[in-house]
C-alpha cells in the first residue's frame, strides 16, 4: 500500500509538471504570435485602406469624328425639325443653299400680306364712309386725285370702285396667306424627300444607248413587209 501510494505521488507529480511546462509554452507562444497577429492585422488594415483610397480613374472615350462624306440624313428627323421650324430640315440635310429660297419666300408672303391686309382696311373704311351719306367720314377722299371730289354725279362710280378694291385686296390677302401656307409645305416635302433620296444608289453605270434594230412587223402577211428597221433605246441603271 505504501508502495503504491507514493507511485501515485509521483505521477501526478510529474503529470503536474508537464501541465505547467505546456501551460508556460501555450502562453509563450501566445506572446510570440500575439505582435505577429496584430501587426499582420495592421498590415491588413493599411492595404485595405490604401486600396479603399485609391480612384480608378477612367480612360475619356475619345470623341469619333463623324465622317461627313459617309453620313446620310434620317428621313423622319428631317421630316419633323422641317414641321416643327421651318428650314430646320435643310440644314440636318446640309442643303443650306435652299434656305435663302425658303425664307424669301416666306418674306415675299408675309410682306404681300401685310400690305394687301393694310389696303383692305383702307378701303373697306372708304367704301363705309362713302356709304353713310355723312359728310363729317370722308376718309374715301386721300384716294381720290387732286382736285377731285365726290359729288352726286359721280357718288355710284366711287362706291363700285371702292367696293372692288375692298373685295380685291381682301382676295389677295387670302392668297397670300395661302401662298405662305404652301411655301411652307414645299419645305417640309423638299426636307423629307431630299432626306429619302440621299441613299439613292446613283451608278456610274448609267447610260444610255441608241443602237440600229430590227423590228418584227406583223401587219401583212408580205414576207418582203415582215420586219422593220428602227432605233432601240436602251438605258442601263
């Protein structure tokens, strides 16, 4: 018993020691790797940092040239910048020569209504004062020549003239405003259509071509009638 007693003592002696001899390499080691840690946590933290820090900056797209002699009109757009102002069309078509055509026109217009609109009103007042028999309205009187009056005798000449010109300087007002109407539908078609044929295929193969030929004559029944000699026109596209 006493034997076995202090065998016993002894192994947890010894069991007592190697614990502490690997509590003492644990903790030692743990203070080994413990800077080792941080500083490999520190270093982490900086890379990150430095890769958080850094703007990818992006290349600017360098702007393509658009290479006039290759580009052709959209026929819609040219269809509606034409509708929306008038011109806009042929200058997205680059015809830019139309455009002192397409504002004359719109210039000659409204000009010629303007002034026939002015010359309605004038005479429409005349044809009014020279109709109320009132002496105090003789606005009809600056269109009469010099030393000219309206009398009894020549009052229903004035009235039929007035009347007319009233009447035709109206008409040509309308026209005008018509005429403005129609220069500005021109415009929108010319836009649209020069749009349309920008992409039209012109060869160089075109060409025309007369040539002598003989032609079947069915009248008859002459052998000696039975062809003709003619011309053949021939076009190529």
């Amino acid at each position: 018993m006493m034997i076995a007693m202090m065998l016993a003592i002894a192994v947890s002696g010894y069991a007592q020691q190697d614990s502490l001899t690997v509590i003492e390499t644990g903790d030692s080691i743990g203070r080994l790797l413990a800077p080792m840690d941080s500083v490999v946590v520190e270093d982490t933290k900086a890379l990150l940092a430095d890769s958080t820090s850094v703007v990818v900056k992006k290349q600017p797209k360098e702007k393509v040239k658009r290479d006039w002699n290759t580009w052709t009109p959209d026929p819609q757009r040219a269809l509606w910048l034409a509708l929306v102002l008038p011109g806009a069309g042929q200058i997205y078509n680059r015809k830019y020569w139309k455009l002192p055509i397409i504002y004359g026109g719109f210039m000659g217009c409204i000009y010629a209504l303007t002034w026939n609109n002015m010359m309605y009103k004038d005479y429409s007042q005349a044809y009014l004062d020279i109709m109320d028999n009132d002496p105090g309205t003789a606005s009809y009187n600056k269109f009469l020549h010099l030393g000219r009056t309206v009398t009894k005798d020549n009052e229903e000449f004035y009235k039929k003239l007035f009347k007319s010109r009233k009447d035709k300087y109206r008409r040509w007002r309308d026209m005008s405003f018509f005429v403005m109407l129609g220069v500005y539908a021109i415009s929108v078609i010319d836009a649209y259509v020069d749009a349309e044929l920008s992409v039209f295929d012109i060869s160089k193969d075109l060409s025309l071509k007369v040539e002598p030929t003989v032609i079947p004559n069915r009248m008859g029944g002459n052998p000696l009638q039975a062809q003709s000699i003619g011309v053949n026109c021939c076009l190529n596209f």
